[in-house]
C-alpha cells in the first residue's frame, strides 16, 4: 500500500473514532436516562424502556467498532494494516474503502459467510 494511501486510511479511521467517542461520551454523560416518574401509564413507560434497550444495543454495536477502529490504527501503525488475518493476502483498497476496519480479504470473508451459514 502506498504512503497516500496509507494516510488516507489513517485520517478516516481517526475521524471513525474520533466520532464514536463523542458518541461514547454524550452517553456517559447521561443523554440516556429513564425515569419512571415521567410516563403516565405502563404503555407508555414499555415504550420507553424499549427504546432504552434499543439505544443500549447501539452502544454495544458502536463499542465494538470502536476496537475494530483501534485495531485497525494499530495495524497501520505496524505497517499490516490491508493484509488479510486468514491468508495474509492484500484485502484490496476496493474493499477497505468500503469498510476501512475489514480484517479479512473478500474471499476469506465469504468464506467465512458460507459456514455460518451452514452452521447456523
């Protein structure tokens, strides 16, 4: 991979996580809160505790591409970054363009695919 390249990846990782962690940090700081108090009935109390769960669940999902994003930093910092974990291919800028925190090459990945498929 080229130094350009390399670069480009650096500065849209760094701004992934740069806006995942506003994101962390807007949740911590209580953006997220539920008080029984405010709804009137168990309607709409359900309503609300559903749409908690849901944000909880996008904060998970959020969480685990924040360390996809710093394994990924790592990586360039390594100088692996764009090899494939599986087969130790180049996954291809393609690819990484589409998902710069991709760990595998597109033949790897379906692959992968496949037998969760069939497993699953």
């Amino acid at each position: 991979m080229r130094k350009r390249e390399i670069e480009k990846f650096r500065k849209i990782l760094s701004r992934q996580r740069t806006e995942l962690d506003k994101h962390a940090k807007s949740a911590v700081a209580g953006e997220i809160h539920l008080d029984p108090d405010d709804f009137p009935d168990e309607i709409d109390s359900a309503s609300s505790e559903m749409s908690l769960a849901f944000q909880g669940r996008l904060r998970e999902r959020e969480r685990g591409l924040l360390t996809k994003v710093e394994d990924a930093l790592k990586k360039l910092e390594d100088g692996i970054y764009g090899e494939c974990e599986n087969c130790g291919e180049d996954i291809g800028i393609k690819r990484l363009e589409a998902r710069p925190v991709a760990e595998l090459c597109i033949e790897c990945k379906s692959e992968q695919e496949q037998l969760e498929r069939n497993n699953g």
